[in-house]
C-alpha cells in the first residue's frame, strides 16, 4: 500500500507542478516559450513527476495482494479504451474541438483511480462507504474535467485560462483525499 500512497503523493505534485506551468505558460497575454527556461523547467518537473506516479502507483495497485478483485482490472481497461475512442470521436466529429493530450490524461486519470480505489477496497484498506464515495468522487472529477475540457475553446482567453486549471485541481483533490483514507486504514 506504501508504494500505492507515494504514487498518488507524486502524482498529487505533478498536478500542483502542472498548474505552475499552466499559470506561466498560458496566461492569457503572456508569450513565453512553453519548453524552455524556467516554464520549461516546470514542465520537465511537472512530466517527471507524473511519470514516476504512475509507475509507482500501477506498481502499487499489482502488489497489492487480495484474494479477489472487487473491480475487474482488465474490464476497466478496456471500459477506458472505449471511453477514450468515444470520446475523442465525439469531441472531434460532433463538436469539432481540438483533441488535445488533456484528454488522454482525463480517461487514463480516471482508470488509474478507479482500479487503485478498487484494489484498496479489495484489500479492506477502504470502507464500503470511503469505496463508494471515492467511486463517486472521481466520477464527478471526470465529468467536471471533461467539460472545462469541451468549453476550452469556446470561451474568452481568461474564462480558458481558469477552465484549464480545474481538471487539474479536481483530480488533485480527489488522490489527496484517497491518500488520506488510506492512511488512516494503513498501520506501520
């Protein structure tokens, strides 16, 4: 479980390194180069981060020993492969937005969470109720991402500009309220 809570820890960091980088590289009226100097440093930290969470939280999640999964793990995969494709089909064909990398890490955001709250729930290191909330709680995070993620484009700069960051902080909150239901449930 320790590995699992430094992912989320890490993962949580790169969200908070992300809205760094998005406050100085996007700020409506602010040209900066996005990948080099200081911006690009954040950037570097903000995807290093990142990928160091989701090893250790993928690591985490597989040895993580229970008797049976309460959540099917390659079901759930799979439900994010068809959500991903219906998704960026939609968003593209029907309302002609933009794909860009944001929704990937919405969808594979949501998988990953779904499968580490589910194996914390098989291995009774979450209630029935803290299941069904963080369930219910990474849902909502999802559907709020996925729709600043829509409007992005279809409102002034600022109006953008904040819209950007709020995926970022509803999934920052949701792993850092995760972490501390694990460790309340973690002895030693």
């Amino acid at each position: 479980m320790k590995t699992l809570i430094t992912g989320q820890v890490s993962l949580i960091l790169c969200c908070i390194f992300y809205l760094l980088w998005w406050r100085a590289a996007f700020y409506p009226g602010v040209t900066v180069s996005r990948v080099t100097g200081r911006v690009g440093a954040l950037l570097y930290i903000t995807a290093a981060l990142g990928i160091f969470g989701l090893i250790l939280s993928i690591i985490g999640i597989n040895h993580i020993e229970v008797e049976r999964d309460i959540i099917s793990g390659p079901g759930v995969l799979i439900g994010g492969v068809i959500a991903y494709i219906v998704l960026l089909l939609g968003s593209r064909f029907l309302l002609h937005r933009q794909v860009t990398t944001e929704l990937f890490l919405i969808v594979g955001w949501s998988v990953l969470m779904i499968l580490a709250v589910g194996k914390a729930y098989s291995a009774a290191a979450l209630s029935h109720g803290a299941f069904a909330g963080m369930l219910i709680l990474i849902a909502a995070a999802a559907v709020m991402s996925l729709i600043f993620y829509l409007a992005y484009y279809n409102v002034e700069p600022m109006k953008g500009f904040i819209f950007g960051m709020i995926p970022l902080i509803t999934e920052a909150l949701s792993m850092l309220i995760f972490v501390v239901m694990l460790l309340k449930g973690v002895k030693g």
